[in-house]
C-alpha cells in the first residue's frame, strides 16, 4: 500500500486525482506493476489508477488474465474497475479509503456480490485508510481553495 500511495502523489503532482495502484505476485512479493490515475493527462477516461496498473501487468506478462495475483489500490474501486478485475481474474483486491459516492465493492453496486460477476477476488479494505483518505481530502480542499 505504501507503494501505492506515492503513486498516489505523484498524480496528485500532476494535477490528476491521487489515486496508486499496484500488482504484486503474492508467491514472490514482486512488484508486477505500478498504476496512477491519469485519465486527465492522457486524455482518457478509463485511465484510472487500477486500469492503468492492469495494463500495465498484463503487457508485461503477457497474458490478459492475472490470475493469482493481488491489486492493491488506495481508493475502493469504481464500477469499471470492478469489472477489469473481475475479467483479468485478480485474485486478491486490497484496497484503502472506502469511496461511499464512486465505489462499487463494499459501497455503491457491490460488483462483486452480483450474479453476474464472472470472477470474485478476496477482498480487504480499509488498508492505511487513513492516509489515503487524507490523500485525497487535502487534494481536494487545495483545488477548492484556487
């Protein structure tokens, strides 16, 4: 998570929100790939923090499916990301600030709790929460303040 959240700060350096995210081989401790949100820069809209890091993975293994693996990420994940989730067969989402607007993991539509939902990694939220949530308040308190 701590990886995370410098990729995290570096967006918010940026000027994009600060939201990190990494893929990490739970077997090996390696770092697979490091995502930060950039959908402003790269004039993207699917260009959040955990696409970013799924794509990332899956070119440099070659393979779109990520099975076994774990994602961390410093915000609950959005609806879309759920669904890149699901579909790349991470095995494990740890994620820190729960997002009670934008999430859809313990908030929201609860992706993975629905029928549909092709694969259901484990999930734990809640990891240095604290410090992502005051990330992202102090983020957006500085923008409201320009």
């Amino acid at each position: 998570m701590r990886i995370a959240l410098e990729a995290a700060q570096a967006a918010a350096a940026r000027g994009e929100t600060p939201v990190g995210a990494v893929v990490v081989d739970p077997a090996s401790g390696e770092v697979i790939a490091i995502g930060a949100n950039s959908p402003i820069g790269s004039h993207d809209p699917t260009a959040h923090a955990e696409i970013v890091a799924l794509r990332a993975a899956a070119a440099k293994l070659g393979n779109y499916r990520l099975t076994g693996l774990t994602l961390v990420v410093t915000l609950e994940p959005c609806a879309m990301c759920a669904g890149a989730i699901s579909h790349a067969r991470i095995a494990r989402l740890v994620f820190g600030a729960e997002d009670v607007k934008g999430g859809a993991v313990v908030n929201g539509a609860r992706f993975f709790d629905q029928p549909t939902c092709h694969s259901r990694p484990r999930v734990e939220g809640g990891v240095l929460a604290r410090e992502s949530s005051a990330l992202l308040k102090a983020f957006f308190r500085e923008r409201r303040s320009r």
